[in-house]
C-alpha cells in the first residue's frame, strides 16, 4: 500500500507565492521518480514537475523559471515551490511517484490552488 498526502493549497493573490508539499508512505521501496501533475476545470491532467531518483528535474514551458521542484534525501516527501502565480496556475495539483518495482504510478487526491484577485 502506497499512500501520498498533498497540502499546502490555497486561494492567493496573483503575484504571490506558495509551497505545496507532499508525504510518501506505505510499502514504497525503491522510487524511480517523484512529480507533480494539476487539472483545471474542464482541462486534461498536465505534467507540471518531475524528479528523478538521481535528482534531475523536468518542468513545464509554463512553469519554467516560477516553479521549484524538490525532494528529500529520504525520498519521502516532495516539494513544490511555486512564486509568481497567475490566474491561469488555479488547479487541482495531485503529486505521483513511479516506483522501480512495477513501473507505476501512484497518486494522491490532489490539493487546490486557486490564485484569483
């Protein structure tokens, strides 16, 4: 069993910033990689930042620049730093990881961020 908890949304002011966070737990093992998805209303799910096991980061065009991605040593939370948030950055952001043994992805219930004036 793999458990992933998401916080840290909230409704902010555009401009401002905000830090999510997410805590991995259960029968984990070895992780290939670490991330974070978000869905807006009406949109499909979107890759918004990755982590390898090795620490090498992939981010969104749309994020580029705005979002930080990290993890423990420990590989048992992940992080997203998010500064300069727009209007268009409201979504639910669900956090995944991809454990080595079956190639999978597993997925917590995501966290709201809304950035609205």
């Amino acid at each position: 069993q793999v458990q992933l908890v998401e916080s840290g949304g909230e409704m902010v002011q555009p401009g401002e910033s905000l830090a999510l966070s997410c805590s991995v737990s259960g029968s984990v093992g070895s992780i290939r990689a670490m991330g974070w998805y978000r869905q807006a209303p009406g949109k499909d799910r979107e890759l918004v930042a990755g982590i390898t096991h090795f620490g090498d980061t992939t981010y969104a065009n749309f994020v580029k620049g705005r979002f930080t991605i990290s993890k423990t040593h420990t590989k048992d939370a992940v992080y997203l730093q998010m500064t300069s948030l727009k209007p268009e950055d409201t979504a639910v952001y669900y956090c995944y990881v991809k454990l080595t043994r079956d190639d999978t992805f597993y997925w917590g219930r995501g966290t709201q961020v809304t950035v609205s004036s």
